[in-house]
C-alpha cells in the first residue's frame, strides 16, 4: 500500500495567491498526494482573555487564508492532480470549505470541540483527525462523534505537539496503539523534521499518511520555529519511501516479471533435469 503524502502549507503562504499556488506545485512535483491550508480567524481562534494576555498574537492576522482563494487553490489542485484539504478552525468554515475540499483535517488543538467534529462529520466527507496532546479517552469521544454522523473514511494522525517534536518524545509505538483501538488507518503528523522519523513511522510501524509542514524557501512565517521542511530535504524522504514501497512490493506470493523465463527451464519432476519437458522439445 502507498504511503499517503501530505504536505501541510499552514501559515507559511504570506496570504499571497501566487505563493499559495506555488506551494501546490512544489507538492505535486515532489510526489505529495495533498496540500493542505488553514482556516481560521483570530478573533475566532483565541479568546478576548489570550490575546489581551498575549499581544503578539495579533501578528497573526497576517497568517488568515482569505476565504475567496479557495476556489483557485481548488482548481489548481485539479489541475496538478493533487489532492486539496484544509483545516477549519471556526464552525461555518465547515461550509465555508465544503465545496472545495477532498477532505477535512482536524488539528490536535481542536480534537476536544465535539460540535466541530460533529459539522464535519455531516458533509459526508473523509476527515484526517490529528491526536496530538491526546489521551486515549479523548480520542475515543472524539472518534464516536464522528462515526455517530458519519460512515466515511476517517483516518487518526499519531501527533506530538512539540515545534519542533525531540525524538525521545516521538513515541511512534503509539501509532499500533491507535490501530488496535480504533480500527482505523493511522499516520504521524511530523514535527520532527527527522527523516528517520518519517521513514521509521512507516517502516516499523505502519503509518498509512505522513503529513509534514512544508516551507518553499525558509521565509514562511513559521519556518523558524523549526519543524518546518523544505522541499529538497522532504522530496529525499518519499523518494525513499517510494524506493521501499517498490522493493517491498504486494506481498503476494507469485512470479515476477524477471523470473517467468526460468519457470520454463526449471528441473521436470519426472526425472529431476532441466528444463521441463515441454521445454526441452521446443529446443
């Protein structure tokens, strides 16, 4: 099974519609199968109390994705063959994003907002739930509201909401935790900007989805923090995973293209010499 890559825009795209668009296309080109942005309002992401006890927070104004680029980054999607996802962070972006969207993310933060997850759930439409900060109680409401209201596809994100993730915090055996009690595809939603991270979570432990924070030239907004890729370092990854997926194949026990010649010159059961009778006849 391939690996789902998703490369996670965030608030790197300077609210230009040209850096938005180039974000698409760095994506495709170094084999994502999705771009995701974020929805969000200040005034409606923090409460009056956080941003008076926090001031620079108004800075992130700035980082808002105007609602009527939405149309465009879909189309382009289309057009590059990529997947299109945002996140909401505020009720009727729900709606605001459901002509649009091919699927929702919702982030770690908001795993505890019920009546978010339950308006997602209602478009019908596959939801990627990111699980960082979480206990297992809190995945397990979070996952029933949806599965209450809904039968598409849902798939959990292992998440440690570190910017940027030690690797001693990692704790990628929790992705087969989440596995066997949901029941359900799990990825790793990567801060780490570790490719031994990325390649281990799918190696050893199966992550169906990666997704990563992407940055196209180390001057997006939050590339400093340090958990954001850029595209030469995250295109080595998958180029590598895609190198293990072609050498780890189906797993169905059958001949290969390479070797259809040689059943012909195996040795015959009838008295053990090669090759098979049917062969020899035809030499």
């Amino acid at each position: 099974m391939m690996t789902k890559f998703i490369a996670e825009v965030s608030s790197n795209h300077h609210q230009d519609l040209t850096r938005c668009i180039n974000f698409i296309n760095v994506a495709s080109d170094i084999g994502c199968d999705a771009v995701k942005f974020q929805l969000f309002q200040l005034d409606e992401l923090f409460s009056v109390e956080a941003r008076r006890a926090r001031p620079e927070f108004e800075e992130r104004r700035n980082w808002e994705l105007p609602v009527e680029y939405l149309s465009s980054l879909k189309d382009h999607c289309d057009k590059k063959e990529i997947k299109f996802s945002c996140t909401p962070f505020y009720l009727s972006a729900v709606q605001e994003l459901e002509p649009y969207v091919d699927f929702y993310k919702i982030a770690s933060y908001e795993l505890l907002w019920h009546d978010l997850i339950l308006e997602v759930a209602k478009t019908g439409k596959e939801l990627v739930l990111s699980t960082g900060m979480a206990t297992l109680s809190e995945i397990e409401q979070a996952v029933a509201i949806f599965r209450s209201a809904s039968s598409a596809d849902l798939t959990l994100l292992h998440c440690i909401s570190g910017y940027p993730t030690p690797l001693k915090d990692c704790n990628l055996s929790a992705i087969e935790t989440l596995r066997k009690n949901f029941n359900t595809p799990v990825g790793w939603s990567d801060h780490s900007k570790s490719k031994f991270v990325v390649e281990r979570s799918i190696s050893k432990w199966g992550a169906t989805t990666i997704e990563f924070h992407l940055d196209l030239d180390g001057r997006g907004d939050e590339f400093n923090t340090g958990h954001c890729w850029l595209p030469e370092e995250i295109s080595e990854v998958i180029k590598n995973v895609r190198k293990y997926e072609l050498i780890d194949g189906s797993g169905k026990k059958e001949p290969m293209a390479s070797e259809i010649f040689d059943r012909e010159w195996r040795a015959d059961p009838t008295d053990g010499q090669r090759p098979l009778i049917k062969t020899r006849i035809l030499l």
